[in-house]
C-alpha cells in the first residue's frame, strides 16, 4: 500500500529488477519512447523498452491489478514470465503435475478488479 501511496501522482511507472541500472540519457530515451506511442497508439497500457522484467512502462492504475496477479500465482512461475502471461492474458500453467492451468486468464482481471472493489 505504501507504493500505491508514493505513485499517486504519476500516471505511469516503470518495473524493473533490484539490479537494474539506467544509462546516460536513458530518462530521456524512455521519456522519447512513451511519447512516440502515444503519437503512434494514442492511448496504450503497457510499453516495453528492455527485456525481461527490466524496462516494462505500465499504467498506476495497473498496479493493483498486477500486484494482486503476482501474489495469486507467486509460486506458478518466476516473475518475469508471471508479467508476461498477465500482459498476454494467458492462463499461467499449473505449477502441479498433469496441467489443468490455474484460471488465470481473463477471469483473473475480472476477479482481481472484484477484488479491490470490495477492499
């Protein structure tokens, strides 16, 4: 919740690794990247600038919906690959033997926006 408080005047925010380090400029190129999207897109939810967990621009708004994404399905997959399925709206595989998923496909937005409606 306290993250939630300390982007409230940002409507956007960038994921990243404890390890990520930005370049020279790199404030500037990602400043650059976002607005040519929202020439090219006009509106879009999600902008990619590096791979993997590093360089990934979402909405706040997403926040808690991404946040409460990665909690449900924290032990299914590494993170990096948690954000993938969740921006693909792909059901995460199921972290037992014989498959079955684990419902988190569309249904999990749905449930998540629930979620915080009733928090």
């Amino acid at each position: 919740k306290t993250a939630l408080h300390e982007f409230s005047l940002t409507p956007y925010f960038l994921l990243m690794e404890d390890d990520f380090v930005v370049c020279a400029g790199g404030v500037l190129a990602l400043l650059w990247a976002m607005l040519k999207a929202t020439r090219y897109f006009g509106q879009w939810s999600a902008l990619r600038v590096s791979l993997g967990l590093n360089g990934l621009v979402l909405k706040r708004a997403d926040i808690p919906l991404l946040s409460h994404f990665l909690y449900s399905n924290g032990m299914a997959l590494p993170v990096d690959l948690l954000v993938n399925y969740w921006l693909s709206k792909r059901r995460v595989p199921s972290a037992t033997a014989g498959g079955g998923g684990t419902g988190t496909d569309g249904r999990l937005r749905q449930s998540s926006a629930a979620y915080l409606r009733d928090r």
